[in-house]
C-alpha cells in the first residue's frame, strides 16, 4: 500500500506490498490525520527464530556454489532492487518496508552450522555467506552470528565465499586473512555506483562506494583472494559506470570482477517501480522499458541464463563493455579456487595425534 507516495527517510521502499500468500494486508494510507502512526513503526523491528538447518543447497545453473548460508533473513540495507524481497513473504511479511524493517536473527546458526559440519554425510564443498541476504548488514555489528560461525568454518577448515557491500567485513580481517592463507576463504564486494547521490537512494543504509574500494584494498593487502561484483547494472542508472568501477576494483587489488543486470521478480517490481518513478521521473519510462527489453518483454524474469545477464542489443552493448574493460585491467589476476581437502572434524584431527 503506498504511503503518501513519499520515500522514507534511509528506506529504500516506500510501499507496503501486499504479502501474496495472505488475504489480508497493512499499511499506511497517510502519515497524518486518523492514519498517523507511532514514531517506533518506522525503526527496524528484530525478530528472533531458531532454525532447524543453516546450510541450503542452491539448485541454479547461474550461481557458482552448491551451498549458501544466511543468518539473517530481510535486509536493512534496504536496497530497492534486492530479489531477496520475495523471500520475506515466507514469513509473513512484506516484500516492501517488511523486507528492511523486520529483521529475522537466527542467533542459534552456530551451533546448528556446527551439527551440519559434524554430519559425517557432511562433504566439504564450499558455502557462499549471503546467498540471499547480507551478512554483514547493520545488526552483525552487535549480534556477531556471522562471525561466530567463520570461527566454526576455520576450525574445520570449512571453505567459504563471502559476498558483501558492507565495509563491517573488515572486523573480521583476523579469521579471514587465516582462512585465506589456508586457501579456503575468498571475498566479493558489491560495487554498485561511486555516485553517492544515487547510493544514497537506492542502496540506503550500506557503505558508500569509496568504502568498499578501500575495503577490497585492506582485504587484498591482508591476503585474502577478493573480486568485485558490478551488481546490479540498471539501465540509465549505473549503466556509464561500469568501466569506472572496474577500474576502482583493479586499483584497490581486486583479482577479478563479474556482473549481473538487474531484475524485478515477483513482489520487487512494484517495490522497484515506485522507487525509480520517486527518484528519477525524468528516466523512469526508459530505466524500466530498458530492463524489461532484456528480459523478454518482462521484468519478472525466471528463466536461467537470461535472468543474470539479459538478452537483446541493451544486454549485449553492456556485456561487451564489460568484457573488454575487463580483459583490460584484470589481465594475469584470476581468483583461485577454494581447497577442500583440508577439512577436518575436530574428533578426527585427535585421532590423527595417535596414529
């Protein structure tokens, strides 16, 4: 439900979308009058589950590991784009203002991530952290729950990719830098726009671009193997940026880069929709006409392949240009491959004292 049509101060959505597996939906038809609410609506609401299982199998040609993690599920990095919006509706929630403003904390991923790993079923293959949120959004800073569960992963010698737009990784630069030695740790940052302006609508409450480029830097010099992702390129957005970005990410020591083109499944379309038509009115036609173009005349795009990297002259140009500003200042680096055959439960490297 729209809210005066008006953006919300460090929120990246300014509507309340109706939950698709409810009949009944909230919001907030006008802020004054008989609607007027409560000042404490408006902050993030932290809400406390206790899952069964932590680690989930990703079943996508598009994505490079087979396994992902996420302690947390919204996002109060309230990114307007996010296609994690969706999941929020599993719980009840919203895909809008839910989505950054309700935060599900999984304080107990710990010890269920050490169950998993103590599995004998258990093989080693590598878990991507945020496969779906970010893991190191605004309430890692004092919950730790991702921190914890890297000094689980380095006690087994448990392989990971770290994927963040949240310069709060740094915190963990001791277990990371170790992990990395080992060659069982690799970082992605998500370098969207060195525009603050546009960061600050449409990426609210995350680190800004300068950070993140010094964030590759510190993660580089530390040692540990990191690549930026340009995600997500929207058209008339961030579409110039491109080479600029990748060249901030090689000057910082990035070993590589990849990229993804935005889309707008399911309850992120009129999420997305309003944002742009609030900020940028005079692009709004031709953002959402360019997107849709490379997408098979629809926004909500499930079909593997395209889905990441569109289709059509649009896609194309981008790809192109990628591509070759990558061959460019990436030449020689690549990032390596995690190791597997280190890992090991902690009864077994006991046994190995006595053999």
């Amino acid at each position: 439900m729209p809210i005066d049509g008006k953006p919300i101060k460090g929120r990246g959505a300014a509507v309340q979308v109706a939950n698709r597996f409810l009949k009944h939906s909230y919001g907030v038809v006008h802020w004054e009058g008989i609607d007027e609410v409560e000042e404490d609506d408006r902050r993030t609401r932290y809400v406390v589950e206790n899952p069964k299982t932590i680690v989930n199998k990703v079943v996508s040609p598009d994505l490079p590991m087979s396994w992902s993690i996420n302690p947390y599920q919204g996002c109060e990095h309230g990114c307007a784009y996010c296609y994690a919006r969706p999941t929020h509706e599993y719980w009840g929630y919203g895909a809008g203002l839910d989505f950054e403003r309700i935060i599900i904390l999984k304080r107990n991923a710990p010890e269920v991530l050490r169950q998993t790993l103590m599995n004998r079923k258990w093989l080693p293959e590598p878990i991507m952290f945020s496969g779906n949120t970010d893991c190191y959004q605004p309430v890692e800073r004092k919950e730790e729950i991702t921190r914890r569960m890297l000094e689980i992963c380095l006690e087994f010698k448990q392989p990971v990719g770290m994927i963040t737009k949240n310069a709060l990784i740094l915190r963990d630069l001791d277990i990371l830098s170790e992990m990395a030695q080992l060659g069982i740790a690799s970082v992605a940052i998500s370098l969207t726009t060195l525009n603050e302006d546009l960061r600050r609508v449409m990426e609210p409450r995350t680190s800004t671009g300068a950070n993140r480029v010094r964030t590759i830097e510190a993660l580089t010099q530390a040692g540990v193997p990191t690549m930026a992702m340009i995600a997500p390129i929207i058209p008339a957005l961030n579409t110039d940026e491109v080479p600029a970005l990748l060249q901030a990410a090689g000057d910082a020591g990035a070993l590589g880069a990849g990229y993804t083109i935005v889309r707008t499944n399911g309850a992120v379309k009129p999420v997305f929709d309003n944002w742009v038509h609030e900020h940028f009115p005079d692009r709004a036609s031709k953002v959402i006409a360019q997107v849709s173009e490379m997408h098979g005349g629809s926004m909500n795009d499930s079909q593997y392949g395209r889905r990441m990297k569109g289709e059509g002259a649009f896609a194309r140009n981008i790809d192109q240009l990628f591509k070759i500003t990558h061959k460019r200042v990436f030449a020689g680096r690549r990032v390596p491959a995690l190791r597997t055959d280190l890992f090991r439960r902690p009864e077994v490297g006991q046994l190995d004292l006595f053999r």
